[in-house]
C-alpha cells in the first residue's frame, strides 16, 4: 500500500502532489492508497476528499471518523485492473 503525504504543504503543492502521486498509484497498479493530510483545521482532508470524489477510478474507504484508525488519515481504494495487465499495456 502507498501513502501519499501532503501534510504541511499549502494547499496548491498538496493537490499538485496528490494528483500526480495517485495516478501515479493507478499506473502501478496499486488497490489502496493512504493519503496523510494530518488534522488541523481540516483544509487538506477535504480537498483529498473533494478531489478522489471527483475522480472515477477511486473510493473512499474510510469515511466515518468512529472507524479511522488515524483521523490525519484518508483511506482510498484505486478501481484499476491488475498490476499485470497495466503491465502488459506499458510493454
């Protein structure tokens, strides 16, 4: 599983680097990403939250804040076919 840190970078770096790095994950064919925005004032967290809804090829896995193992973190799971068939696409 990857994870994706964008905690304490301003909010136009961390969008930057979550696109690039979660489709990045999708080409290599990873399932679930963690996302770690940290908990502040909640800025990061909803704009990691805003951008996978946004997106069709991810799911939030863990929305309810009763069940997050780590509430400065965003669970996402990637809808992609396997590692082995992106692989034979980039061949």
């Amino acid at each position: 599983m990857r994870t994706i840190y964008i905690r304490k970078l301003r909010f136009e770096e961390a969008r930057i680097k979550l696109e690039r790095e979660l489709h990045e994950a999708f080409m290599d064919g990873e399932s679930y990403v963690e996302i770690l925005h940290g908990i502040g004032e909640g800025i990061l967290r909803r704009m990691a939250i805003d951008y996978v809804a946004t997106c069709d090829f991810l799911k939030l896995v863990e929305t309810d804040p009763m069940f997050r193992s780590n509430p400065g973190a965003t669970m996402v799971e990637i809808l992609a076919p396997s590692k082995e068939y992106i692989n034979r696409l980039k061949s």
